[in-house]
C-alpha cells in the first residue's frame, strides 16, 4: 500500500521543480505542488503507481495551465485611477453629522422621529408611515415636513454658532 507520505518525499521535490521552470516564482511552484498532491490525493481515479511520476507531473501542468486561464480573463487596472472612498477626515466628519442627527431626533417626539426616520432611511410612501403610525396621510406628510424643518433649522443654527 502507497502512502501519501511516500508518495509526497519521493516526488514533491521534481514536481516543485517543474512548476518552478513553468511559473518562474517559487510562490506559485509550491501552491502548484501542494495542489497538485492535494488533487492527485482526493482524485476518485485508482492511480497507477508505474506511472505515478508522470500522472503528477500531468496535475501541475493541468493546474498551472487553469491558473493562466484565470489571469488571462483579469486586466491590470491602470495605477492612476484616483481612490474615491472618503479618507479619514471625511469619515469622522460623517461619523459626527450622523452622531448630531442622532442625538437630534431624540429630542423630537418619538412619532415624528419614527415619520422622518421611516420616510429618509427606509423611503417609506407617505400612505405606508400613516399605516405604520396609525396616522391620516396628511398628519404623516406635516410629521416628515416638521421633522426635516427642525433638523435643517438645527443645522443652520449650528453653522452660524462660533465654535
């Protein structure tokens, strides 16, 4: 009976170095090594031990080959395309206006909050948050209109404060 343990020290060192010439680095040639014991190991074929050699050599090369395939379809994005997410300051900035706004709709009713909040966060229908709130429509649509006066009147006020 062939162990994976034998198999592994008596061919592991050619099958490194035949990935090696194909790839040229030694990063790719030992996940082509590994692989290809890994697949040689797990394959539902009964392998022919006369033929053991080669039968591994034909694995690397079949997965070196799919490796190819892959990077062929990726396309190297140019190194000048500018980084769009917010940097740290815009982040913290945003962290702060939502903090604010937070502590804002705590000091509003807690139905007008639930109005503005179910309107400008899940962009409910006027007629879903007069359901929701067991309001007419017209209390729902006067709730969000209130809600967003305040919260702009609160945010006017806090540009014009020195700080």
């Amino acid at each position: 009976m062939i162990t994976f343990e034998h198999v592994y020290r008596t061919y592991a060192t050619d099958v490194f170095r035949f990935a090696l010439w194909m790839t040229g680095d030694a990063a790719q040639a030992d996940d082509i090594t590994s692989e290809t014991f890994v697949r040689a190991w797990t394959s539902p074929k009964r392998i022919r031990t006369e033929t053991l050699k080669a039968y591994l050599l034909t694995i690397a090369r079949n997965f070196y080959l799919e490796q190819r395939r892959r990077q062929k379809r990726r396309i190297e994005l140019p190194a000048d395309i500018p980084d769009l997410a917010p940097g740290p300051d815009r982040l913290t900035e945003g962290k702060a206006e939502l903090d604010r706004i937070r502590r804002f709709l705590a000091t509003l009713p807690e139905s007008d909050a639930a109005a503005l909040i179910l309107r400008a966060q899940q962009g409910l229908s006027y007629e879903e948050i007069a359901r929701i709130l067991e309001i007419s429509f017209s209390s729902a649509r006067v709730k969000v209109h209130r809600a967003r006066k305040k919260i702009l009147q609160s945010f006017e006020e806090k540009e014009e404060s020195p700080s």
